[in-house]
C-alpha cells in the first residue's frame, strides 16, 4: 500500500503542496484543486484570520517537521485543512513523508458548548460524544453518524504493527460567534495504488452533523 512519500527530486516543499491539493481535488471531484500554500516548520502552522488552531506540538513524532501545507477550499462547501509534514529517510535517501492532518469545517446550526467524540471507560467501549448534554445526546442517538466519527478517530499510523506511531485523537464540535466548528484530526488513507487525504468522510460527517442540529432547531422552533 503506497504511504505519501516523496523522496529524491520530489522530495521538496512545492511538490508536496502541490501533490496535496491534486490529491484533494481528485477526491472530491473538483474542476480545480484548490487553494495551497506551504508555511515553514517554525510558523504557527496557519495564516492570520485562520479557523484553525496555531500549529500542535506532540511528543513521541517519528521525524521533525519540515513544513506546513495549509488549505482553504471552498468547494464542495467551505474547509481549511493543515497537512504536517515530516523530514526523514526512504531508505538511503532524504524523503518527506505526510503527518497528522487537522480539518476544520464551519457548521451552520450553533451549538451551546464544546462536544468532543471520547472513548469510554478507559477504551473497553465504543466512543461516544461527551460534553454538552443535550447536544451529546442528540448525536449519540444517531447511530449512522456515531459510526462516521467512530470511523474518522483512528490516529495510529506505521508501515506495520511492529512500528508504528500515534498523535492524540481529536474530533469535536466547537462554539463560534456564527454556528459551530467542527475539528477533527486524521491522518492519510493509504490505498492499494494511491493514497488520499480522507477529506471526503470528514466532510460526510459534517453535513450529518449539520442536518441533525437543524431537525433540533426546527422541533424546538415548533414547540
């Protein structure tokens, strides 16, 4: 299964954003990838104005950052994402390979205080939404939606079992000022012939977290 890696004369920054925002565009059936830039390892990790948290730090990472590769899409709704991405070797050769991914997603419906997708009783059950009550209850009895973020929160990635590594996992649905956000960090899909961000799924959830606090607003604007 081919991993995003590029070694060799691809191994720089402007040919990984760019193979980035082809890759984006392909999955998600857009005429024109998007819009990507590359910010350096030392910078927040985000342009001014971002929705995005300034750049994470996690210990225990295989490789340092090399550098940042930020998006802001419109199509097919709007998205920012932040791909890291790592220095290291492929084999004898300095190669650059994909890190964590952090999407942000604005949702239209507000909601009242943070909710974050937890496992529970120490990782023997399922994941289930916590924070908010009635919000967290309200996307815990949806079970095709609790299966999409189950689905998105695996964070462990390696060439196999015996090495691999693992950032903490992170998919909540935040205030702001108009609607809510949702975060979720993910890491890259390695396919038989490709690989793909896995931005399609992320964007899935969000329209189902969308519809469901709007059938909320709607029997709470009926009663």
């Amino acid at each position: 299964m081919p991993a995003a890696i590029w070694s060799g004369r691809d191994g720089h920054s402007a040919k990984v954003t760019a193979d980035i925002a082809q890759a984006l565009g392909a999955e998600l059936g857009l005429a024109q990838p998007p819009l990507a830039v590359t910010l350096p390892a030392d910078s927040t990790g985000v342009p001014a104005g971002s929705l995005l948290p300034a750049r994470e730090r996690f210990s225990g990472m295989p490789a340092p950052t090399h550098c940042f590769v930020y998006v802001d899409a419109q199509a097919p709704r709007p998205f920012e994402l932040r791909a890291v991405v790592m220095s290291g070797r492929s084999g004898l050769r300095r190669s650059l390979g994909l890190g964590p991914l952090l999407h942000a997603v604005p949702i239209g419906p507000p909601v009242h205080a943070r909710v974050a997708l937890t496992v529970t009783r120490r990782g023997s059950t399922p994941s289930s939404f916590e924070g908010d009550t009635a919000t967290a209850s309200l996307l815990n009895a949806d079970a095709e939606l609790l299966d999409l973020a189950r689905a998105l929160s695996p964070t462990t990635a390696g060439p196999d079992h015996l090495h691999t590594w693992q950032v903490p996992g992170l998919l909540a649905i935040e205030p702001r000022p108009e609607g809510a956000l949702l975060l979720i960090r993910t890491l890259h899909r390695a396919h038989a012939r490709t690989w793909s961000l896995g931005t399609r799924p992320v964007l899935d959830l969000a329209a189902r977290v969308e519809s469901a606090l709007r059938q909320r607003r709607t029997r709470e604007g009926g009663s």
